[in-house]
C-alpha cells in the first residue's frame, strides 16, 4: 500500500513539474475550543519528512502530527471506576485507560499541491490501518459517511468507522470520524477516536458492572474539534 501511495504522489508531481516542499506546520485546535470542550493537547508537534528518489528525480514530503486527548472525559471515567466494587486491579486499569483522542495530520507536497480525493482515500487507509493495529482495535470497519462544515465555512466528508477493543474482563466499541481536505497549500487529514457506549466490566464473581459513556455528547464534542482545526 505505501509503495503504491509513494509511486502515486511521485506520478503528480512530475505531471505538475514542481519538486520544491515547504516545511509542514501542525493544524491546531485553539486553546479557547480546548478548554470549552474539556480537551488538551498530548504532547509536542512531531515533523518528519520522506524522501524517494525515483527515476532520477528527488520528492519530499514533509507532515506535522499533532495530538490530543479528552482530559474531562478520562477523569469521569477514572472518577467512575474508583467506585466499582468487586472487580480486579487488572479490570479497573484495562476500563481507566480509555478517553478520545484526535490527531491532526497537515501533509505538505512539492508546490503545494493537493491530492485527488483517490490518493486521500488511500493515504487514510493506510494510516487506519496502521492505527488500528497500534491500538488492538479489532474488526474495524466503516459504517457510513457524512458531511460537516470547518469553521471557516467549507463543506467537507467525515467517514465513520467503528470496531473494538478488548481489555482484561470486558470489551468497549470504539467510534473513528475520520475527515481531511486541502489547505492553504497543504492537505489536512484528522482522526478522532472515542469509546461509543458504557464500558461493560465482567468481574470474576458477581454481575457485569458498567462505567457510563454518552456516546452522542463525545461525538458531537469530537467534531466540534474536527471543525475548528487550521
């Protein structure tokens, strides 16, 4: 899959005759939507740049990721968890490790240029599936697509992807919204990962026990994000 994107972005950068790449800046939600919403930024911006040399020609791409995570979401459901009874320290440390995160991706090409939407589509497949592995999900399929509109008044896809993940006496189905479009000469992709209903807890004895999620209310606050990203 990688080979083929690389041969892809190579093809349409020779078409366009431009081999020169800006360096890539991160796309960032603002402190003012992070705090309204619970949410901060996990970690610094990472940069890394790719260089192929194909058919005597050098192409860089270059991309800034930036992290976040839902800090009052992660709170509630360790707040929760502290009030189970009867289940393990293994049960209670698999259930508190759940919240939702987004992740920016601005990928910048030579010229700036933007990709077709096919080439998009391939790049985020890869990179779901990627994540998907990273993070255990299971079974991780889409579920249906939608539209949204970015604070600045563009229009833009959002796919829905749902799959699961297990932990030590339970499972929790985990929500993706997927969504990119073009930039000021960049292309900008974001995933946002959230649990999608109660975390149900088997204890060794006794009956299921389950920390409440609103799966609607992380959702809506995930695409509030996804809509402020620039």
């Amino acid at each position: 899959m990688r080979k083929t994107i690389i041969l892809i972005l190579f093809l349409i950068v020779l078409a366009a005759g431009c081999l020169e790449t800006k360096d890539a800046w991160p796309a960032t939600v603002s402190e003012s939507i992070l705090k309204e919403e619970g949410w901060v930024s996990a970690g610094a911006v990472q940069k890394q740049s790719q260089t192929q040399n194909m058919a005597g020609a050098t192409v860089t791409t270059n991309t800034a990721v930036m992290n976040y995570r839902d800090d009052t979401l992660a709170m509630n459901i360790t707040r929760q968890v502290q009030k189970l009874t009867g289940i393990t320290t293994e049960q209670a440390s698999g259930a508190s490790q759940f919240t939702s995160h987004l992740i920016t991706m601005r990928l910048v090409l030579p010229g700036g240029l933007s990709l077709p939407s096919e080439v998009m589509n391939k790049i985020i497949a890869s990179q779901l599936e990627q994540m998907a592995s990273q993070n255990k999900i299971r079974d991780f399929h889409e579920t249906g697509a939608s539209k949204i509109t970015l604070a600045g008044g563009k229009e833009t896809n959002i796919q829905n992807y749902e799959g699961y993940i297990d932990f030590e006496g339970g499972s929790i189905i985990i929500r993706g919204i997927i969504a990119a479009w073009p930039d000021s000469g960049s292309n900008i992709i974001v995933f946002g990962f959230m649990p999608s209903e109660n975390i149900v807890i088997t204890p060794r004895t006794g009956n299921p026990v389950s920390v409440i999620i609103d799966g609607e209310h992380e959702s809506a606050k995930i695409i509030k994000l996804i809509q402020n990203v620039k």
